[in-house]
C-alpha cells in the first residue's frame, strides 16, 4: 500500500508541477548537464560518468526558487552479464539561498523521480541535493552536490555526489 501511495503522490506532483508551469508560462533559463555521479547504497558503490549522464532545465519563478524537470539516461553492463538501460524522469525545486538565479551559491533541491530499468517494474524515488554553484562565466556555472535518494529503487537509502555544469541563455 505504501509503494502504491507513493506512486500516486509522484505522479501527482509531477502532473501539477508540469501544468503550473506551462500556465504560468515559465521560460526555460538554464540547462545543467550531470557529468559525473558517485553513490554509495547498502555496502555497493556506483560511479558514472558521461554525457549527457542527467540533463535538467531550470525554469526560474523567482530569483530564489526555479523547478528543474529532470532526464536521465544510462546503460549498465557488467562483467559477464546483460546490459540494462535506466531512463528517469523527475522534478527538483532548487532553493537558492543567495538569490542569484542558480549562478552562485548555496543552494537545496528536493525532489522526486520515476526510474525504469530494463525488466524492472517502474520505481519511484524521492530525494534532495544539498550542493554550491559557482559562475565560471557570464553563462557557464559549474555545481557539486551532495545526493539523498531513497524510495523503491534502494534497499537502503542512497548516499552520494553529483558534478555539473550549467549553461544559462538569459
């Protein structure tokens, strides 16, 4: 019942946040690129590196908030194994402490997200980044953020890391 639940608040969330969007006529400001992924689950480490590994859009509400639909694609083969594909589909709410727009600074992102794995039931996750961004540039940033994910795809909740780089058009 409580994986059913979940999956009906992940769906829903997405639903209203995807549709507050499009009402309000948001436009999409920043594209940020996860070049780098490091987890640590239930005694197992998981690196990956890669582009476009995550991609997300930042569609700015105000100079502190922006919601971030995320995409992630990924192709695991093992030694001696068959290969899977996962493709995850979310959103995160980066809250930016110092304002600026996503360029600088601290900042915390919650978020859910729904992940496939090949022959594997869809799985739904929640999750917040607690990271720092830095401008590079007028138009480039890089971000580092420390990673909580829990939910169905983990036995035990996730721990890691993640490495971006965004560009902004604004």
């Amino acid at each position: 019942m409580r994986s059913v639940l979940r999956r009906a608040f992940a769906v829903a969330s997405l639903v209203v946040v995807s549709a507050s969007a499009a009402q309000a006529q948001l436009k999409v400001e920043e594209i940020r690129v996860d070049v780098a992924g490091l987890g640590l689950s239930g005694g197992n480490t998981m690196f990956n590196a890669g582009i476009p590994g995550t991609v997300a859009l930042g569609v700015y509400l105000n100079d502190k908030i922006a919601l971030e639909p995320t995409l992630g694609l990924g192709y695991t083969k093992p030694d001696g194994g068959d290969g899977s594909t996962r493709i995850s589909l979310g959103v995160f709410a980066p809250f930016y402490l110092d304002g600026d727009r996503g360029r600088n600074g601290l900042f915390v992102a919650p978020g859910v997200m729904i992940t496939k794995v090949t022959d594997i039931d869809a799985a739904i996750d929640f999750g917040a980044d607690f990271g720092y961004k830095k401008a590079m540039n007028d138009k480039v940033s890089w971000s580092a953020a420390a990673t909580l994910r829990d939910g169905d795809s983990y036995g035990d909740s996730m721990l890691g890391a993640r490495f971006g780089l965004s560009v902004f058009w604004r």
